[in-house]
C-alpha cells in the first residue's frame, strides 16, 4: 500500500535535506545539489525527462507499463544503451515539472497502463523529483524502480512505502568485471548488501540479469548460483538480448551465439529455480 500523501510529504522533506549534502549513491559527493552543485551524476535538484511512453517490452506481468526516463546515473557501463543521457544529463530531454508529470502518469494509468517505470541511467540519482511527482499522483499507482541499485541505504529508506516494485539489475558477478565495465568500484558487493537490506525490509524485489558475451563465468554463473542460493525468493529475469551498444569503445562486441545461450540454459535446468523467468516470461524448470 502507497504512503499517504502527507506521508510522502515527509520523505521529500527528508530528500531535500539530503540534496544539501548528496550522499544518496556510493559516491559520497556530499555537493550541494539545491544549489545547483554537481557530483558524479552530474545533476542538481531539477530532473529532466528525455523519454516517456506506454512500453509492451517489460516483463509480461508488468505490462503495459508507462515507462520515464530520466537523463543521470550512479555509473558508466561501457555497453549501455543510453550512454549519451548518462554522461551528459543536462544536455538531454527537457525539465522534469512534477505537477504536469503527475498528470500524465494519471491519464496513462485510466488508458490502461498497469504500472509506473521509473528508469534511467539509473532513477536514483533523481530521488527529489521523483518523489515530488509522486505525491501529486493517484495513490493506487503501482510504481516499479527499475535500477542497479548502486545507491546508498539512505536513497532506499527515503523509498520505503512508495515503491511497489524493485526491479534490480544484477550485472557483474566479480569486482574486476564491475569496476573494468561499469567505470565504479565494488558494484558486485554493494548490489548484493543492498538487496539483503531489501529483503531485510520485506520489500517486493525482482531481478534481472543480462548474460554479455564471454562473461559467462566471471559473471553470469557466479551471479545466477548466487541468487539461487543465497536469495531464493526473488524472481530473476535471465536475459539474453545482449546488443553491443554504448561507449565508442565499449569492450563487448557482437552478440550471444547460439551456444552462448544453450550453456546459460544448462545452467538453470541445473539450478532449476522457481519463479524465474527467461527473457520476461515464466522460465519452465520442468523442462
């Protein structure tokens, strides 16, 4: 169930507080963002919005889900797909204005839309915003946080009772693939303690993994045996539509084989987990 309003009222005051010295992601930049000071994000108190629409491409149970954007993120994946809007989030989209947002979640929501998707980069790193919008919405809004979850335990708390739905990538499976691919240090690590924080929270989680070619055993097995063992409750969404997109010289090339696939398939018939998926829909573990 949604915070009230007046509940949500609290936690963007609690936000606000937060921007004067910005510690809501591992980077510690402590800047003061409500005035306009800059970290690693690159962002201030404004958030800005470069893309937004009703998308039938998520996993089966969340759609159609009215899917925002927003420019800015905790890291710097050298594969991601919107490597422009990451690493130069000013110059992308135009000014996220709460009021005129919150309206248009409403009237997506009454057209059909089954859930709210607040993506980015990675949507963290506009916690204000976005809570700011979110109060002037309906409260029977479901809202699902797609993010990889490298943000501080303080960014999670401000969340508490407005998400509906946490829905983490889980990249890396080792700290020399994190930190070579993502441009940060211990991401491996920080996901992991912050997904048992969620789980200590009781909060509803899902994960998604996306399988990158030649990193099936540093990162894939390690993460999918990881979750299996360690996080049985949590649905995972193992994805293999790996593109070789984002930075200019991003070291991934190419795409999955065949053979790529059929291995990370062998592995889930031996884990044979429960309440997985595979590409976004129910994984058969009986098969």
């Amino acid at each position: 169930m949604r915070n009230p309003s007046s509940a949500i009222a609290e936690q963007i005051e609690k936000a606000q507080e937060a921007y004067l010295s910005c510690v809501l992601c591992p980077h510690h930049c402590e800047v003061n963002r409500l005035e306009e000071e800059t970290g690693f994000c690159q962002l201030g108190a404004e958030g800005r919005i470069y893309r937004e629409y009703l998308h039938f491409g998520e996993e089966a149970e969340l759609c159609p889900a009215y899917t925002v954007y927003l420019t800015g993120c905790s890291m710097r994946c050298l594969f991601c797909s919107e490597w422009n809007q990451v690493t130069q989030p000013g110059k992308h989209g135009v000014a996220l204005v709460p009021t005129e947002l919150a309206l248009r979640i409403d009237q997506a929501i009454q057209g059909g839309a089954q859930s709210l998707n607040f993506v980015g980069g990675d949507p963290g790193v506009n916690l204000l915003p976005i809570l700011e919008t979110l109060q002037a919405t309906k409260e029977t809004t479901r809202v699902v946080w797609n993010s990889n979850l490298f943000s501080s335990p303080q960014a999670i708390n401000l969340l508490m009772g407005v998400v509906d739905l946490w829905l983490v990538d889980v990249k890396f499976g080792n700290e020399a693939c994190g930190k070579s691919l993502s441009g940060v240090s211990k991401t491996a690590e920080h996901v992991m303690a912050q997904l048992q924080l969620l789980r200590e929270q009781k909060a509803n989680v899902w994960v998604r993994h996306l399988v990158m070619p030649g990193h099936y055993e540093c990162c894939t097995a390690p993460v999918l045996k990881t979750m299996a063992k360690d996080f049985p409750g949590i649905p995972v969404n193992v994805m293999t539509h790996f593109l070789p997109l984002g930075a200019p010289k991003a070291p991934i090339k190419g795409r999955l084989t065949e053979a790529d696939v059929a291995q990370v398939s062998g592995l889930l018939n031996t884990l044979r987990p429960q309440q997985w998926m595979w590409n976004g829909a129910r994984y058969d573990s009986t098969s």
